[in-house]
C-alpha cells in the first residue's frame, strides 16, 4: 500500500515537472493563454471587494447617522394629511421617544440686492435638532422654541449662499429674501450640518428656517415628514411598532397613511442593492474567465497535436490512458491556476486603489478570493478535459507513424 502511495506521488510529481516545462518552453503561447484567465479573475476580484468596501463604508454612515433615530413619512388619508403640532406632542410624550424634529421641505427662490437664485432648498426644522446636532451652527444663535412658537422669520444658511449673497459681509443680522419674504440671517450651518439620513438623500439643505414657518409659506398646517429620536437603550424595532400602533389610532386605522423606516431596514435595502449589483458585475467578468477557458482548450489541442509522437512513444512504452490524460489535465490545471493566482493579487492591488480613490475602507474579501481561484481551477479542469482526453485516445501506431 505505502509503494503504491509512493510510486503515485512520483507519478504526479513527473507529470508536474513535465507540464510545467512544456510551459516554459512555449513562453509567448503560454503568456497569451494565461492573460484571459487573468484578465477575468482580476475583473471579479477587484469588482467584488471594491463593492464590499462600499457597502461597509455606507453601512457605517447610515448607522453612524441614523443611531436611535425611526423616519416618517406621512401620506395621508381622506380625512387626516399629516401630523398636527397635537398629534407630534403626543408622540413625543411616549416613553421611547427623546423627541422630533419634523422636516419641511420647499425649493425657494432667494434674493438679496440685486443677486438671486432659483432652487433653493429650505428645510423647516425645531429647535430639538438643533439640540441633537450642537455642531450644526458654526456661528451666531441657535434656533430656540420662541422662534417656532411665533414663526419667526429666522433663517440659518450654509458656506454656499454666504459666498452667493454676502460675499465680503458680515452675513449675521443681514436680510435675505426668500419667495419674497425677508428673513434676518441669524447663524451660518456647519458643514457637518446635514447629518440626517433624509438630507444626505436630498443632498443636503442651504437654508434651514422654524419649521412653522416653512408650513405657513407651504400654506399647509400638517407636517408630512419627521424624524423620531428614541430614547437611550430603546429597540428600533419594537419602537417602530409602538409608533405605528399609536399613529394607526390617529389616522383611524386606515391602512397605507404613513410609512415608518428603521435604519436597519435602510441598510437591509441598501446592501441588497450592492449584493445584487456584485452579482451582477461578478456575472459580466466572468465571461472573460469562459474566453480564457476557450484559449486554453485551444493551446491544450493545439499541444496534443504537436506531441502526438510523444504521446504514441510513451504509450508504446507502456504508459496507460489515464496516465497521459492526466499529464494534459495537470498541465491545464497549472496554466489556469497560474493565470488565477495573478488574477488575485492584481485584482487586490486594484480593488485597494479604487477604495483609496473612492475614499472608502477597503474590504478583504475572502469570499471573492475563494471564488476567483475556485473558478480558475473548475475552468482548467473542464476545458483541459477535452484535450486529454483527445490524448490519451490516440492510437500508439498511428501516433508513431508521425515520428
């Protein structure tokens, strides 16, 4: 038993040796062969980890900014559009709930002197986001309760309509005109200022005033969109159904009023898409992995043609069918996994500068490694079949005949 073991290990470390000098020995074919399947692996590998590293960085964003946080959107009914001032205040005063900050969109047009733009957003906001975000006001005061209360003509703009409109001005306590309407600047927003996930997916606001205020230039009297902030420990989850127990009542359980999104729902959606999109783009490279496998089954018979005296020589010499096949098989196996190897750290290396160009954390993906090589090695070992098996058929007497 252990000669047997013996003589098959030398055997296979004969059939290597000699596959991997038929290598060699054909430099420029075998180059050629090896670049599609090297192609291909890098393709999949540098697609699949660079999504990876994505789909953890956005992950960790969209945790970052919706921690403890539940968002609603309100559709209305026939009876009820959307939240009253009543129906916030009752919600904030459940035990799960720190507090709300509804969100007021409009797309103004803003004046000042001779100077205007068009498309402006303006977001109504209370003073409890200002609270939760105590980096969103860079200077000046912050928005206060007074403000929402008398609907002030207050307003807070970003970096952007500073240098559109008050360009070489102290912008605090200057008015700016928004639809017509002066409004005294009171504070100029942070960068880091749009930290919610509703304003990263609008792309962010330029002007924020009391929410109130937005309502009353809206001529609307409900809020349709808000933000909830969960008390510390609370469940997202268990949250989101005690919010929707309580609104179901206030909208007389009417069913599709509102839509209440947890962030692990967002992410859930979210890594969905990615997966998806991975899957896909992995799909895509792989053909260029199936056009390698074409070149190499066509080096493999081009090769059984060129050795056909050798084959026919050791046939005659006593090597058996399987033996032959197995030296092209091995042979095919090698130029793959040659080509898979390569693959794999070029498509690391790649994978690695997209993220530092995309500015994400790159993400090694064992998973993507084990496909690419596992790939290499099946397309070796399927488009080598046919070659060696063409080999180990072939008649000894006819293959001597060519000598």
């Amino acid at each position: 038993m252990l000669s047997s073991l013996r003589a098959g290990f030398v055997m296979l470390r004969e059939c290597v040796a000699m596959s991997m000098s038929n290598i060699v020995s054909n430099r420029v074919r075998s180059l050629l062969t090896v670049l599609g399947i090297l192609i291909g692996v890098t393709a999949v590998i540098a697609l699949i980890s660079t999504v990876s590293g994505v789909s953890g960085s956005l992950s960790s964003s969209f945790s970052s900014m919706g921690a403890g946080t539940l968002t609603v959107n309100v559709t209305g009914s026939d009876l009820k559009t959307g939240m009253t001032a009543e129906d916030l205040d009752e919600l904030r005063a459940m035990d799960i709930v720190d507090g709300i900050t509804p969100n007021v969109s409009l797309s103004a047009r803003v004046s000042r002197g001779g100077s205007y733009d068009t498309g402006i957003s303006v977001s109504g906001r209370n003073a409890y986001y200002f609270q939760t975000n105590p980096d969103a006001i860079e200077r000046g005061r912050t928005l206060s309760f007074i403000d929402e209360d008398n609907r002030t003509d207050a307003c807070w703009i970003n970096a952007e309509m500073v240098e559109t409109f008050f360009f070489g001005v102290d912008p605090i306590g200057e008015k700016l005109y928004i639809s017509g309407v002066p409004f005294l600047v009171a504070g100029i927003l942070s960068d880091e200022q749009a930290e919610s996930v509703s304003d990263m997916m609008s792309g962010g606001v330029d002007i924020v005033i009391p929410y109130t205020t937005a309502l009353k230039m809206n001529n609307a009297s409900a809020v349709t969109s808000f933000t909830v902030y969960l008390a510390s420990g609370v469940d997202s989850e268990a949250a989101a159904d005690e919010i929707e127990a309580a609104m179901d009542a206030m909208f007389s359980y009417e069913e599709d009023c509102f839509t209440v999104t947890t962030m692990s729902g967002i992410e859930d959606t979210m890594e969905e898409m990615l997966n998806m999109m991975a899957a896909l783009l992995a799909g895509i490279a792989s053909i260029a992995l199936v056009v390698g496998g074409i070149g190499i089954m066509n080096m493999m018979l081009t090769s059984v043609t060129e050795r056909t005296a050798e084959i026919g020589l050791k046939k005659a010499l006593g090597a058996l069918p399987w033996q032959i096949q197995a030296q092209f098989l091995i042979e095919s196996f090698l130029l793959s996994m040659i080509g898979g190897v390569a693959g794999v750290a070029l498509g690391l290396a790649l994978s690695f500068g997209l993220c530092r160009a995309l500015g994400t954390d790159f993400a090694l993906s064992w998973g993507a490694i084990a496909l690419g090589t596992g790939f290499s090695a099946a397309v070796g070992i399927i488009f080598g079949w046919a070659p060696a098996r063409k080999a180990s058929k072939l008649n000894p007497i006819d293959a001597l005949r060519s000598i």
